[in-house]
C-alpha cells in the first residue's frame, strides 16, 4: 500500500466523526419516555397517595413528586431538546415543516404551563406537606392545589401526547 493510502486510512480510523441522525434520533427517543413516563406516573401515584389522606404518605409523595420532575422531567426535557435539535442540525431539516412547527408549538406551549402552572402549584404543596408531614392536619388548601396540579397536569400531559402524533405521522 502506498504511504499516502496507509496515511489516509489510519486518519480515516481514528478521525472524530460527527454524531449521526439516528443517534440523536435515540437521544430525543430516550428523552421523550423519560419525560412522559415520568409525568403519567408521577400523577398516578400521586392521587394515589393523596387517596389515603394519610399525611406522611401524602408528604412522601409531595416530595417525590418535586426530586423526579427534577431528575427525570427535566433531564427528559434536556435530552428532547438536544435530540432534537441535533437530528435539525445533521438531517438538513427545515423547522418551518408544519410537523416541527406543531411539534415545537406544543413542547412550548406545555413548558409554559408547567412554568406558570405547575411548577408554582407543586412548590406550594411541598411547602404544605412539609407541615403536615409529621402527622398534623392536611390544610384545605392543599386539596385546592391538587385539584388544580390535576388539572393543568392532565392539560400538560396531554399536549405532549398530542405531540406524539405530530413526530410520527409528520402531518
């Protein structure tokens, strides 16, 4: 083999190369059930939880609510993004495509209600339970506040679910 070919083929070894479509494609995949995953079962065991009306259990899961939304939720959110915009930026694509538009339009838009909404909403419960936790009275507000997390969580879950759509189908 002539030295230029050996030269180039050692080069061509061991040459960093970028990131494929497909591996931000599992970065966005790996995103996406850890951040809906999350967020149907998070609410799950909540309700569950305050259907006992037992305050320890009820603060234990008050607390779990507030570490996984920051593990999981979260990291999901950082995973999507960086998935998503990496298989943008290696796939050529164009983010005026109707199904990115909506795709993005939505992820904002849940983002937002859980900035807004829920986030303020789950803070103000974690402050409560932390009273209640040792065994004293679970305060109306509380309840008040879980009425509206369900809500605005179902309104946010559902958005991105909606979403699902959107990445698959590419309307």
């Amino acid at each position: 083999m002539p030295p230029r070919i050996a030269l180039r083929s050692i080069r061509a070894t061991y040459e960093i190369k970028p990131m494929s479509y497909n591996a931000f494609k599992v970065i966005h995949l790996f995103g996406v059930v850890l951040f809906l995953g999350n967020i149907i079962v998070t609410a799950l065991w909540k309700m569950l939880a305050d259907r006992t009306r037992e305050p320890a259990v009820i603060a234990y899961a008050q607390w779990l609510v507030t570490l996984t939304d920051w593990i999981f939720t979260a990291g999901g959110v950082v995973l999507i993004l960086i998935g998503a915009y990496g298989m943008v930026a290696v796939g050529g694509l164009d983010l005026r495509q109707t199904w990115l538009v909506w795709g993005q339009s939505l992820f904002v838009l849940s983002g937002l209600i859980w900035v807004a909404m829920l986030i303020p909403t789950q803070i103000a419960q974690a402050r409560l339970a932390r009273a209640f936790a040792a065994g004293g009275p679970i305060p109306d507000s509380y309840w008040r506040l879980g009425r509206r997390w369900a809500i605005w969580g179902a309104i946010a879950t559902i958005i991105p679910l909606c979403n699902l759509y959107f990445m698959v189908f590419k309307p």
